[in-house]
C-alpha cells in the first residue's frame, strides 16, 4: 500500500493513472514498506564498517560523507579492475530484454525499474558516464548519465530490492549475472555507511559471537537440551550429542536459525536424531555456530572474515570434514567461494560417509558435504529404516531454494529424500521450480519486518505456484532446504496460501525414521498427534 | 432480449474493457506485459487478475452467492492490498465494472429497454465494493500479524526457555509437557 497521503479531493478521483516517462526521467520515490531500517552505528563499528553515520531512507537528505561521488567512482573504478566479471556485465548487455519479466520483485511489484535489465542499467549509466568515451560525450543518448545524490538513492533503493536469486542469468544469453552487479551496488553502498540494520547487526553478532543472534556458548546448549527433550517426549529416546569435542570425526554446522526458530528447530531435531540413530562421531561447535552468513550481503571482505570461523574451528577440533545443514546462501557461499577465500583445507581429509564409504568427490577441496547428500546417500544404500506413512498427514511440494538450485545444482537429493520419507510428493509446475525456481522473495537480507510488503510482492510468483499444487492436489506442506526460506515461506504462505505449512527435508526424515528402541511415535516431531493414534499413548 | 442475456453476449467485450482499466494503474510497458503473457506461473498478477475479473463477471450474471463472489474478489485484492496503491486506487477498479458495462450496453439498440436491471446490477457492482473494502482491510491487517507472528517465530526457543523458568519456578508442572504444550500454541491451537 502507498503511504496514504490523499488530499480529499484525490479521494474522489479513482482516475488513477500511471504516468508514462522513461525511466531515466522517472525519480525515484522511497516507499514505506519496501526498504529496511539502516544499520544501527554500533554494529557497523564492531566491523569498521566506514563512514558511519545517522540517516533514514525516507529522509530528503541522506547525510552523506564529503567527497561520497569521489568515494563511489574510486568503488566502482576499483572493482572494474578487480572483478573482470563487473566489468563484462557493464558492457556486454544488449537489452534484448530476455530476462526482463524474470525477476520476481518484477513481477510482484510490475515497477520497470526492478526488471532485471533496468536494475543493470541503474549503475551501467553511471559506468558509461564516467568510465566509457561514449558516454562521456553522448552522454543521455549512449545510456549515460551523471552520478547525483538522487540516482545514489534510486541504486540504493532497487538494489535492496534484489535478492541476488540469480533467475535472470539463468534466461540471459550472456549469462549476464545481475547477482553479482547487485553485490557490487551493495559494496558500493556500504562504502558510504549506507547498511542495513537486518544486514549489520546480524553481521555485527556473527562477529562477535559466532552466529547471527548473538547466541552464547550456554543458550546454544539449552535450546539444544530443548529439543532433546521433546525427542524424549516423542520417541522415548533420550539424546546425548557433543559440543566442541575434540577429535570428532565430523564437525556439523547449520544456520543458527535451525537452533532458535520456528520451523527451524524441527529440522534441528531431525538432524539430532538422524546422527543418533547412525551413531555419527561427530560435533556441534558453540563457535562455528553459524552456518549461514550476512557478510555476503555486505562485501567480499566482510563475508570472508565471517567464514573463515568455519575452517578454523575444523582445525581446532581436528576433524575429519565438514557436514553442514540446510541452508540456502550458506551454500553458496561454501561451495562457491569458502575454498578460494580461506583454503585451502589440506588439513582435513575429502568427506568421507562413514556409514556407506561413499566419498564425496564433489567436495574435494571444500572438505564440506551438505546433509540432504549425505542423507540421500544413506538412503540409497538402504542405511535408515524409514516408515513413510508416519508423514501420511502431510502432501509436500518442494521448494528448491536459489542458492541450492542455481548456486550449487543440487536438484536431486533432496526429492529423493522426499520420496522416500513421505508418500505424497507434488511438483510444483516447471517453471517454477529446479533451475528456473523463484525466490522465498525475502533472501540476501530483506527479511525484515518493516519491509513486509517487498516481500510479499516479491513472494508472490513462488506462492502463486504453491497456491496451484494446493488446489489441485491438496498440498499442505513446502519443503525446503534452506533456514530463510522456512522462516520467510511461513509469512509469504500466512498470506498467499494460508492452510500451507513450511518444513525442512529433516524435519520429515525424522518423523520417517525409525530409531532403534523407541516407542511407538503417536505424534510427529511438532507434537502433533499423528492420524490414527488418537487417544493412543 | 433479456438484459442478463444481453450481458452475456457482451461479456468478452465488457471483461476486456475492465481488465484493461485495472491494467492502466500499471505502468505502461508493465501493462503491456501482465496483458500478453498468458502463462499463468509466468505473469502471476496478469493471469490472477484477469481470471478473477472473469470469475466475477461470471457470478454476477449467475447471481452466485457471496462466499463464491469473495472468493474471485479475494484473489484480486489481496494481491492489489500489497502494491503501491493508496486504498482507493487499489479498489477503483471495481467501479470501473460500471463504465465498462454501460459503454458495451450504449451501442445497443434496446439498451433502454432494462433501466430497472441496471440499476440493479449497478447495485451488486455497489456491494461489490463494500466487501472488496473488508477484504482490503483484512490483508492489511495481515500483513501487521505477520510481522509480529515472524518476530515470535524467530526466537521462540528463546522465549519458550524464559516462559520454562518462570513457569518452573512458579508451578509444579511436568517441564515436557510445558515444551509441548508450548509448541501447539505457538501454532495457535
Ligand atoms: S538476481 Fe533475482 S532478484 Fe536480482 S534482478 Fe535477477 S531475478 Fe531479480
Ligand atoms: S537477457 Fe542479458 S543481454 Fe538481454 S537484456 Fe537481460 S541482461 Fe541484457
């Protein structure tokens, strides 16, 4: 909803229409409701985050450092040279306009300016400008033009409305990855203090404590005792893992939502049990407590320090190798960039399943496996005993998650998974979903709450194709494997799809698996009385 | 010729008119592009507008009941109540229905035939509005639960172990249970 702000004599005049300008001529309006809150100045300073300082989005004057268009040119100067990636996207583009209707912050909020294209040509005018001969004479007429505090704010603007999916690249003939010109807008952003508070303060936390809330050694442990309690309460089995133990074979790190949020924490039981039940040597780190990380919604620098927690601790603890849990940017960040940034990790061995010998050669340099194949690994090999009829109650879709899809590839395990724990498994139409998926609409740091509305438009492609398995075949969970989207999913499904629910894969491995001397389970892992066991107990 | 009959042969015409109504609030190369696509999964807004118009034109020839009508309504709404419009320009467009069927009906000879019936339908196009209004006001309200629900959500191992000590200091109480019972609330059962 806009800002509602109508004189009395607008209220009668429901001739609303849009103004037809180029967007060059379009200014950029701040809307309520689509932007996040900044960084608070403490947080940015636990990082040495520069040039802190107070301002609100919404403001007319943003407060900006002296010499800010000297400091965003020098940004932008210095990453043509060292990004030769930036510098070919700042070039090659030929607005055929293939991945225009792709982004689905477009096709939610049908403004132009969040078409993949268009939210390219926000920077690449300003790159014309100053750093190409045509646009420094041509100037408007070569797409060109200067760098005022108003174009600052409008890159600003639409560059948090970006959640780096990558959908856009998958439709450009170039291969023209408008993710990454969104990460460097960020970088440049944040140069002038310019952060987030969603973004900063979990970063500043991260920092400090090791995970994004700030979470202590002694509250990871209890809401880990939490979780072992209900596990009690449903299988009657009684859980014992371990923290920061030297000489685990394997060491498990997840996003810390996993351990504190709602949905998350049934996927932290199904991993608890899913180890337990195959007597897994391995450990949680009160340290690496953090799978996921906000950095990289920041800078290169900043997501490196932040993940460089996770070799170390490796080292510390002298494991073997890595497992990690569901998350979707985590992934990312780990398969794409953990090796080149802080490897290599020639101190711990290629993952190895102790339980089936399969080696993971796709990990051989990162020395990090996600769960979903080291789980569907398990399965393959017939290593778990899963009673599918206990997720009977439950008609699940899959979600692939950007980062997981399109940042990693992995399609396959987790339906695989799916299939053999659940018996009702619904695709969502093609388009939709695998390589082609859309975003939760609230990754990279714009789940905030002030931003609701962002997301909700921005959710709206991924619901409207839940909303259709739904109605067809009477889909009532989501699946996933990533902890943003199980928080996120849960708004977006609260109001585009009410009557669906958001899960991760281990959530419905737990409930399917069949542990040795439990009792008979009459609830799944949310406490919920399973079909047929009613008055049972 | 009946007025509803005559309704109908101008259905397509009447729908096209309205739908692009709604489309001009859009800007213009958007407009054009919620317009063509077809695929559903494709263009989300287009196609849950367009056929939600149809639907409604559909029950209102049917005189179908209100639940049904809110439903087709819903769909529109709820996707209007989140865009950059101020209440009223999201909900215009029901009245647009109005100009829409009124300049289909000008053309026709026996278009004065039935001031009773349009005056009628007009009526129903007037109800439609109201209960678009509460629909409106229901996914604003939403969005304001949503946000304090996910803040709940986000921490609620947290809040749950601040509620166990209280409670454990307070009560007798079985501590699993409480974890349980804590669980099927946060759910709101
Ligand atoms: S990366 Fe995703 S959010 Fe960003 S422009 Fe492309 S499709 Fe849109
Ligand atoms: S698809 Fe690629 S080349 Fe075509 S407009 Fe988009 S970014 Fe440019």
């Amino acid at each position: 909803m806009a800002k509602f702000t109508a004189k009395p004599k607008d209220l009668i005049q429901i001739d609303f229409k849009n103004p037809k300008t180029g967007w060059m001529d379009t200014p950029v309006e701040i809307r309520e409701h689509m932007f996040c809150h900044p960084a608070k100045a403490k947080e940015l300073e636990t990082v040495g985050f520069p040039n802190i300082h107070e301002w609100r989005p919404q403001d007319e004057n943003w407060n900006l450092p002296e010499g800010w268009k000297e400091t965003v040119l020098n940004g932008i100067k210095e990453r043509l040279q060292k990004y030769r990636s930036f510098h070919v996207f700042m070039d090659i583009c030929v607005r055929c306009g293939a991945c225009a209707d792709k982004c689905h912050f477009y096709l939610g909020t049908g403004d132009p300016k969040n078409m993949p294209v268009l939210r390219a040509e926000l920077l690449r005018s300003i790159y014309r400008k100053y750093f190409t001969a045509s646009g420094k004479i041509l100037g408007k007429t070569a797409g060109a033009r200067e760098l005022t505090e108003d174009v600052l704010k409008e890159i600003w603007y639409y560059y948090y409305q970006c959640t780096e999916c990558r959908r856009c690249s998958v439709f450009c003939p170039y291969g023209i990855d408008q993710a990454e010109i969104t990460m460097i807008g960020r970088e440049l952003t944040n140069l002038l203090g310019l952060q987030l508070g969603w973004i900063g303060g979990p970063v500043a936390n991260c920092y400090m404590k090791g995970n994004h809330l700030g979470l202590e050694p002694h509250t990871i442990k209890s809401n880990i005792e939490m979780m072992l309690d209900d596990i009690e309460t449903i299988t009657g089995i009684r859980i014992n893992p371990t923290f920061n133990r030297k000489g685990a074979e394997i060491l498990f790190v997840t996003p810390s939502g996993d351990l504190f949020a709602m949905p998350g924490i049934y996927t932290a039981m199904g991993y608890l049990m899913l180890f337990h039940e195959l007597g897994l040597d391995y450990t949680w780190s009160t340290y690496a407590s953090e799978g996921g990380n906000f950095g990289f919604f920041s800078s290169n620098e900043m997501a490196k320090r932040l993940n460089s927690k996770i070799y170390a601790e490796a080292k510390r603890l002298g494991v073997k190798w890595v497992l990690g849990g569901e998350c979707g940017h985590m992934w990312r960040v780990l398969h794409q960039y953990m090796d080149t940034w802080n490897g290599p990790a020639d101190f711990l061995e290629v993952p190895k399943s102790p339980i089936t010998g399969t080696v993971f050669d796709n990990a051989k340099s990162a020395k990090m496996t996600h769960i979903s194949e080291f789980t569907a690994d398990l399965i393959k090999h017939g290593k778990l005993k899963l009673d599918k009829s206990r997720n009977d109650h439950l008609k699940v879709t899959f979600h692939d998650s950007c980062n997981t899809a399109r940042g990693m590839g992995m399609f396959e395990e987790p339906r695989y998974i799916i299939k053999n724990v659940c018996n009702h498994f619904y695709e969502m139409p093609e388009n939709t979903i695998r390589e082609k998926t859309f975003c939760c609409g609230s990754g990279t740091g714009l789940n905030a709450s002030e931003n609701m509305e962002l997301r909700m438009r921005g959710g709206l492609p991924r619901a409207n194709a839940v909303k259709y398995v739904h109605e067809q075949h009477g889909v009532n969970m989501l699946a996933n494997v990533c902890a943003i989207d199980r928080a996120t999913l849960s708004a977006s499904m609260d109001y585009w799809v009410p009557g669906v629910g958001v899960a991760g894969i281990s959530e419905l491995v737990g409930n399917a698996l069949v542990m040795e001397g439990e009792k008979e389970r009459t609830a799944d892992l949310r406490g919920e009385t399973l079909p047929g066991k009613e008055g049972a107990e | 010729m009946s007025f509803n009959k005559l309704l109908s042969e101008k259905k397509p015409a009447i729908l096209k008119k309205w739908f692009d109504a709604i489309l001009d609030t859009y800007p213009a190369e958007t407009a054009d592009f919620l317009k063509k696509q077809k695929d559903r999964f494709a263009n989300p807004v287009g196609s849950t507008i367009y056929s939600g118009m149809d639907s409604l034109l559909n029950s209102l020839l049917n005189a179908d009941d209100p639940d049904t009508i809110s439903k087709y309504l819903d769909d529109i709404v709820r996707i209007r109540a989140v865009q950059d419009f101020t209440p009223s320009q999201s909900l215009a467009f029901v009245f647009k229905l109005k100009d829409a069927v009124r300049e289909e009906m000008s053309g026709e000879s026996n278009a004065g035939d039935f001031p009773g019936e349009l005056i009628a339908f007009e009526r129903r196009v007037d109800a439609l509005a109201l209960t678009a209004f509460d629909i409106y006001m229901k996914c604003r309200e939403k969005i304001y639960d949503l946000k304090a629900n996910e803040l709940r959500n986000m921490t609620v191992k947290l809040v749950e172990r601040a509620n166990l000590i209280f409670e454990a200091r307070y009560r007798d109480i079985d501590l699993k249970d409480l974890v349980l019972e804590g669980n099927k609330s946060e759910r709101g059962e």
